[in-house]
C-alpha cells in the first residue's frame, strides 16, 4: 500500500507540474504601460483596435525616413548599366522601376519593440530593443485605438492622439485574465499544412471573438471557443462544426465567404502566414491548452545582417548586409507569397536567398525547408539591391543590384 501511495502521489505532483505549465501562462500578451497626454498612466495587456493582442503579431506603418536612400543614385547608375546589357536591336527587353522615392514599410514584431514615442500629428518614433530608431507614420497600426485591461480587469480605451508613450514590459507572473484564451489549432491549405495560433479575418484571436453569418434560417454569431472547425465549401460560404457537432451553413458576411481579409497563423517554423480564402480548404481547433506564445523576454536584441554575396562572374562580397535597402537586422521581415499565402519571414528564421528569374525566389530556412517565394519586393527584380559593408566603421560599400546575385547566405 505504501508503494501504491508513493506511486499515487508522484502522479499528482507530476500532473499538478504539468498543469501548472499552461496555468497562468500569460506570457504571450501584449504588456506594458500607456502614458497618456494628461499624465495619467495606464498598465495592463493591451489589444490594437479590434486586431493585435500578443508579441508575435506583426506592427505595421510607413518609415518617415530611410537613411540608406543617400545610396540610391548609386543604384539607379548601376540598373542602367544592366539594362543597356540586355537591349536588343536598340529595344529595352527588361525595364526597371523602383517607384523613384525609396519608400518602405516598417514591419516588426511587438516583441521586438522597446518603446512607441506618439507624437502630435500622428508621427511615432520606434525604439527597438537593441537601440535602433525609426520614424513612422501613414495608415497601418500607428493611429489606432488601443484598449489595456489592467490588473483590476479595468477597461480603458485610449485613442491614438490621447496618448504620449507606450512602453512595453513582460507581463507579470500573476497577470489576470478574463475568460478567455488564445485560438491555436491547424490551418489546412490547398498546398500546406501550418500549426500554431490562428488569427481569423485578420482580427479574430481570442476565444470569446465572434464568427458572424447568416443561415436560411437567420443570423448566426458564433463564439471561436466553442468552434471546432472551419471548412470553406465556395467562393461565397463554409461551414462552421462546434465542438458539440452541431453544424451551420453560413454564407453572408466577410467572415465566411471571399472577402475574408485572410487567415493568419503564427508557425514557429516560418513566422506569421496569411492565408487568402480561396487558398483554403479548413481550420481546426484545438481545445485550450493553456498557453499565450512566446514572452517577450525571449525575443532578444536583435543582431546586424551579415553574411555572403555571391555574384555572377565568380564574384563574391563578405560583411554587413543591408537587404532591399531597407532591412539590416535579425528582426527585420522577408515577404513574398507562394500562391495565395503570404509569408512575413524575420531574416532570424533564415539561411539563404537565391533568386530565381526576374519574379521570385528560393528561400532556404533554418530547419532545412525552402520556399520558392514570389509577388514581393523582397524576393523579386522589384529589390532595391544590397549594400555590404566590411566593417562596422565602413563607409563606402559595395552596391550590389538584384540581376547580379547568384545567392545570399547569411551567418548564423
């Protein structure tokens, strides 16, 4: 009997330690504190409008300014070289076009940001962990409401101009939850399969958002926790399982027919994936288990692109890497889609880039997975080209153009 105890009670405490893994694993939300303009300061999890609520979602806006255009004439020189290479009879077969003003996207995980400085006419200044500063404004996330639930389950609603700095911090140990939890589950496409957490409509995250639709018999809302799958049947309908097995046709809305905004899913072998809804065939659920994602310790400061060029006619160029004259760190995101899903890489998950014609290309990823990525300037002839500097104190670099790589290895 005594072993029968020992052996009960080992058990317990094995089951209790498991439990208490997912218990309270609040990690993965957005945490920190909102300075208003008044003074008042506000500290809780936070949520971006009706979308973003946890370190893995992406923070959208344009950058003000790009401190590697001053190279830009250098480019533009050696595009021209390389479209006199390839006229024919006096007749361009290629043309390049850069668009002319150098203008990209800040695209970051919140868990890669320090600190959001909001400024009077809808400017922000970005502080990223490891020091770097950015400029940004235009549509996106800079500009939308933010609601923070703090630790007394107070809800408060900030509009952008009301507030004069977020800071954020990883969410304590006894942070307090509503009753809710993160959607995870499988997201089944015509050509992959992806795990991880599920964002539907681009917006719906959490157990208690709605799946709204109509049915022959009325309308119909849906809470995402108590949804088992989601099949698309047509262009205009799909078809919602609960977990109790009922079933409902819903048609109607931009939930549940073509004009869904995507499918989002946080795989920790890619990033974040955007799933267009023609593209999918179902998303399956999982029960709650009780986790949130990752915490925003673990996204560290991020480190400087380096790595190797090699360049058509047995060139080769080593050092610090400026990618599409725009991203020069670990954090920063590598876009292109593969039919009607788009993949946000961090530069972090990667080991090469060859491309592949003028319109796409070969992404090599840490686990030993390639992609053959299309549609994006990233991963196109569209590419700005890369600068490669020698050294931390280098100030003349190498200007490679995107029609003289063979392929980009980066340095692990």
């Amino acid at each position: 009997m005594r072993h029968a105890s020992y052996v009960l009670m080992a058990i317990a405490i094995a089951a209790f330690g498991a439990a208490s893994v997912f218990a309270g694993n609040n990690d993965g939300w957005i945490y920190g504190t909102i300075t208003a303009r008044d003074g008042e300061t506000y500290t809780g999890i936070m949520r971006w409008g009706t979308q973003e609520c946890f370190w893995d979602d992406l923070f959208n806006a344009t950058k003000d300014d790009n401190p590697w255009a001053r190279y830009a004439s250098d480019f533009e020189t050696r595009h021209e070289i390389s479209q006199e290479r390839i006229r024919i009879f006096g007749m361009t077969i290629t043309e390049f076009n850069h668009g002319g003003g150098y203008e990209h996207m800040f695209v970051s995980r919140f868990g890669d940001i320090k600190s959001i400085d909001v400024g009077r006419r809808g400017q922000a200044t970005i502080l990223m962990k490891n020091g770097t500063e950015y400029e940004v404004s235009g549509s996106g996330d800079v500009g939308e409401t933010i609601r923070i639930t703090d630790n007394n389950l107070d809800k408060i609603k900030l509009n952008w101009e009301e507030i004069r700095k977020i800071e954020f911090m990883p969410a304590p140990a006894n942070l307090k939850i509503e009753d809710e939890y993160r959607l995870k589950g499988k997201v089944i496409t015509d050509e992959m399969e992806f795990h991880g957490y599920i964002m539907w409509d681009a917006e719906e995250c959490l157990s208690s958002d709605v799946l709204d639709g109509e049915t022959e018999t009325g309308d119909v809302e849906l809470k995402f926790g108590n949804i088992r799958s989601i099949k698309r049947q047509s262009s205009q309908s799909c078809v919602a399982t609960l977990k109790q097995g009922k079933e409902y046709e819903l048609r109607g809305t931009n939930d549940v027919d073509n004009s869904n905004r995507g499918i989002y899913v946080e795989d920790e072998r890619y990033g974040k994936i955007q799933v267009g809804w023609d593209q999918l065939r179902e998303v399956i659920y999982e029960d709650n288990d009780g986790t949130t994602g990752r915490s925003y310790d673990s996204y560290g400061s991020a480190k400087p692109l380096e790595g190797t060029i090699s360049a058509w006619g047995n060139k080769e160029y080593k050092g610090r890497i400026v990618f599409d004259l725009d991203e020069e760190q670990t954090c920063d995101i590598l876009q292109g889609k593969l039919d009607e899903m788009e993949f946000n890489i961090p530069f972090g998950k990667i080991v090469s880039i060859t491309p592949r014609g003028r319109h796409s290309s070969e992404v090599e990823l840490v686990g030993g997975e390639k992609l053959r990525l299309e549609d994006s300037q990233d991963v196109s002839a569209s590419n700005y080209g890369l600068l490669i500097f020698k050294s931390q104190d280098d100030r003349d670099p190498e200007t490679v153009i995107w029609e003289d790589i063979e392929k980009i290895t980066l340095t692990r």
